[in-house]
C-alpha cells in the first residue's frame, strides 16, 4: 500500500476546479494507492532513484513520483493535457 502526496501545486489547481471534477480526480488519484502504475499511467523519466509517470484523468494529466523505497507516490502537477508539461 503507497500513500499518496499533493504538492502545493497540484493541491492549488485542484481547488479552482469544479466540486464534481475535483472529486472525480481526487478518486482516481486515490487508485494510485493499491496500483501505483495503473494501465493508463505512462512511463515518462526518471529523477534520482524516481520512475516519473504520467496519469490520464480524462481531459486532465496528473504528473507523479513513485519512490519505491518509501512507498510514497507524490502528485507534483495536475493541469489540462495541454498545459500540464508547461
């Protein structure tokens, strides 16, 4: 089981949005928990010992960290598709 981390950032964009996206969102990113690389998520790069993912939530992207030695998944950006590299 991994927990599962928001950065500031992605706590912030999280908050503009409307109640049902957030939720819808906040539940997807809660699957991460038991399945830290669901079949939607995509191998993007590695920082230190880090595998980079990116996840598909519909018309958003969430951009996350999985340290495996911690068991810790950190959100560090969640944006529309075509911002969320920015």
């Amino acid at each position: 089981m991994y927990e599962v981390h928001l950065s500031q950032n992605a706590q912030k964009f999280l908050d503009k949005l409307q109640q049902d996206i957030q939720e819808r969102i906040t539940e997807r990113l809660k699957n991460l928990k038991e399945n830290p690389v669901p079949s939607d998520a995509k191998f993007i790069g590695r920082e230190n010992n880090d595998k980079i993912f990116r996840y598909r939530i519909g018309n958003f992207r969430a951009l996350y960290k999985l340290k495996e030695n911690e068991n810790t998944i950190l959100i560090s950006k969640i944006d529309k598709r075509d911002k969320v590299y920015d």
